[in-house]
C-alpha cells in the first residue's frame, strides 16, 4: 500500500510539472488600494506587474502609496516559480524584497509568497496569495482576489486583502501582453 502511494505522489508531481496552464504571467494591473489599520484608511494608487522569464519562472513586483493622516509607501521586487496543477490551475511560490515607508520611517526586508491561480471558465479566475513578510515592519498577509474578463487582454480585478487583521481592498485593471 505505501509503495503504491508512494508510486501515486511521484506520477502527480510529473504530470503536475509537464502540464501547462493557460494562465498568463505577463501583466500589468493597477487600480485604487484601501488599507484600514487602525482606524486610519490609507487609500491611493497601487500598480503591480509580472513577466514570465521562462516557462514556469516569473519576475514580479508592485508598488503602493497610500495616504490619510501618513504616509504609507510598499514597493517589492523579486521571483517566483510556478507548478502547473492542470490547464486551468497553478500554485507558485516565491521570494522578494520588501521595501516600506510608514511616515518617516523605513524598513527593507525579505518575504516569502505563494499562492494558487485558477481559471474558472473563459470570463473567471479565482485566486489567492499568503506573505510573510520580515523586518521591523514585519506581517502576515493572506488575500483572495477575481479577475474578470473585460477584453481578450484586459480583466477587472477586485481584491480582499488582510495583512495581519487589517482589511485591505483593491480594485483596478489587468493589461496582459505577449
């Protein structure tokens, strides 16, 4: 009985890395970001993009000012890997690094991402993202996010985001190329 799972988990993790998702990892979004620690809601433009350098390795990165009574300023860079499930789904993990500014003070530290990505039907992808990010500004951040299909290569995009209990919300565009 163990070899035959054994022999079970081996075959899903080779068909799971020769299967090739429809899913695109060359884009560009942005839109309106809301985030509410506090009792403060930081709210202003947040601009996000992604370009597949290979077949299943992605650079990534975004950037966010958002603004009340503060200042709060994100901007990460980094890669990710993705591991084809099926032609509709895919996990990827990554890693990048973080740069905040909250007011006057700054921090640079290391997060670890990953998350799933599925193709509901032609019009739906459904997905979500967890974060750890390091640091003096250290978090944990979990998100579910909607792309519909708007054009061939665009989607609106809505997204609930909680980054260590605070509600965050973000809603835009996606432009893919290639």
């Amino acid at each position: 009985m163990k070899k035959k799972l054994l022999s079970l988990a081996v075959a899903s993790l080779v068909v799971a890395g020769t299967a090739q998702a429809d899913l695109n990892y060359n884009y560009v979004e942005g839109g309106l970001g809301i985030l509410s620690p506090s009792g403060q809601t930081y709210i202003g433009p947040d601009v996000r993009a992604s370009f597949a350098a290979t077949e299943d390795i992605f650079i990534y990165g975004g950037f966010r000012f958002l603004t009340d009574d503060f200042d709060y300023t994100n901007f990460h860079i980094g890669a990710g890997y993705r591991f084809c499930i099926d032609d509709k789904t895919d996990l990827w993990a990554g890693g990048n690094i973080e740069y905040q500014k909250f007011d006057s003070w700054n921090d640079t530290g290391i997060a670890l991402r990953g998350g799933a990505r599925h193709q509901l039907n032609d019009e739906l992808e459904l997905g979500g993202t967890l974060r750890l990010v390091t640091g003096d500004f250290d978090y944990l951040g979990l998100n579910g996010h909607a792309r519909y299909k708007l054009a061939d290569n665009l989607d609106f995009k809505g997204e609930l985001d909680i980054q260590d209990g605070d509600l965050g919300l973000f809603a835009g565009v996606t432009y893919y190329f290639k």
